[in-house]
C-alpha cells in the first residue's frame, strides 16, 4: 500500500476519534418523573376541571331531599340536628356515619365523563327523570342533582346538575345511595341484645 494513502487513513481515524471524544454533543438528560413516581413510570394524565362539579363544606349541608319517580314519586331526605341526622319527613334519628359518607361526597362530587353534543334528554332518560335531590346549605345556596338511566356496561349514571345543560357520568354507588334514601332510610343500626346470663345450677339438697 502507498504509505501515502496509510498516513492519511491514521489521520482520518485520529480526526474521527478525537471529534468522537471531545467534539460530540452531551447526550440529551432524560425526562424529569413525577414527584414519588418510579423511575420510566408514564406522566400521570392531569385531572379535568370541567369533570368538576363544585367544592363545597361538608358542615355546611342542611338537608338533602329526594324525589324518586317525578312529581308522583315518593319523597323522602335527611336533615341535619346539631351534630346529628334526622330523617324526613318523620323526623326520626337517622344513622350519623352512614349520612355523613353521603354528604361527604355530594361535597366533592366529580364528575367521570362529559357526553359531547348531547341534545335529546329522552336518550339518558333525563326527559323523565328517575331521581331529582336537592341539596340545601346553611348559607341558604341550593344546588341540584337531576338523575337518568344508567349507561351501557354499567359505567354511570348519567346526571344533569343544577341548570348546566351538560349531561355528565357519576358513579352508581351515589345514585343508588341517594335512592336509598327513598327506599331504605338510614336507620341506625339496632343494638344487639345482650345474651342471658346462663342459669346457675340448684344447690344440691
């Protein structure tokens, strides 16, 4: 080989390594985590303001009233006395843990999913309601919960609140406990009787 043409091959190489070395951009730094997420773990998707359906105090709520069945459907709530719960209209003690569940996540309701472009009520069985609650503050600000049919697979039950022309999704668990209201008052639990003491045999004659 022309020793030429190898001197300028070993400076091609020593060029190429040096550039390789020294000359070579910094590799780009990953991707900073979410705070606490594993290493690789996906961005969380953030959470949907417009799913959002208010934020309101708990210790605020006054009563909340249920209709089941339209204007001839029963009627039935809870309102609240100092500390505790009575139910409507009879006025009896209502079960405090199990009403303060309820009213806890009316306070925090959020919606799963807005229906885009919905314009016929009758297709979510909101031209008919199955169940209207209305929610009652101290400050005296209502707010209300219109209820349809559930949505196919059981993923919702479609809702309209206040006068928001949105028809969104919310779990069924809270439609069916507004339900209950209605069809199975939140009694407290009656107490278990104690057991009898175990009769002490007759003293031998």
């Amino acid at each position: 080989m022309n020793p030429r043409v190898t001197v300028g091959l070993l400076v091609v190489l020593i060029a190429l390594g040096a550039y390789y070395f020294y000359g070579s951009p910094p590799a780009a730094a990953p991707a900073a985590s979410a705070p606490g997420a594993a290493p690789g773990a996906p961005t969380p998707k953030p959470a949907d303001p417009s799913l959002d359906f208010w934020a309101l105090d708990d210790t605020q709520f006054q009563t909340v009233s249920v209709k089941q069945g339209g204007q001839s459907g029963k009627e039935a709530g809870v309102q609240r006395s100092g500390e505790d719960w009575q139910l409507i209209p009879s006025g009896e003690p209502a079960d405090r843990l199990r009403v303060n569940s309820l009213i806890f996540r009316l306070a925090t309701l959020k919606a799963t999913y807005k229906v885009p472009n919905a314009t016929n009520d009758a297709d979510f069985g909101l031209a008919t309601p199955a169940l209207v609650a209305m929610l009652k503050l101290a400050s005296g600000e209502t707010h209300t919960l219109t209820f349809g049919t559930k949505a196919p697979a059981e993923s919702g039950t479609y809702v309209r609140k206040d006068a928001d022309p949105g028809i969104y999704l919310v779990s069924n668990a809270l439609a069916d406990d507004l339900t209950k209201l209605v069809t199975e008052p939140p009694r407290p639990p009656s107490p278990t009787p104690l057991a009898s003491p175990a009769a002490s045999p007759s003293p031998a004659p």
